[in-house]
C-alpha cells in the first residue's frame, strides 16, 4: 500500500499547449514547471484526478519514477 501512496516525479509532453491551470489545481499535484509542451510535476497518490486534467489534450510521452525523498538525497 505504501508504494501506491509515494510521490511520482511526472513528465509529459503535449502536442500543444499543455493545460497547466487543470494540472497545478489537481489534487496530489505539486511542484508544476512548464518548458514549452513539456510539464513536469510531482504527483502523490492516486493519478486519476492528474490524469483527468489531460483529458481533451493530445499527450505524446508520458513518464513517471519515484521522487527522491528527503532522506534519499
């Protein structure tokens, strides 16, 4: 159960304009930075609710690995 709760660093790459509001207001969504069609964030728990903020965009690479904790740096 604990490894469905950890924190994910995410990147993903859209078509065109990412929709950043939707992502930054999901919840377990922190820590947004935008380059161009590229967002990167951390997610913790459950992806539905930063999967529901793609929804209508056009994703062409989606990646996900665990976030380093503090005591892990």
């Amino acid at each position: 159960m604990t490894k469905e709760l950890a924190t994910q660093r995410v990147q993903v790459t859209f078509i065109g304009p990412p929709p950043v509001r939707q992502i930054a207001r999901a919840i377990g969504v922190t820590e947004v930075e935008v380059d161009g069609h590229r967002v990167c964030c951390l997610v913790w728990g459950s992806f539905q609710p930063f999967l529901e903020a793609l929804h209508g965009y056009e994703v062409t690479s989606l990646t996900s690995t665990p976030a380093l904790s503090t005591g892990d740096e």
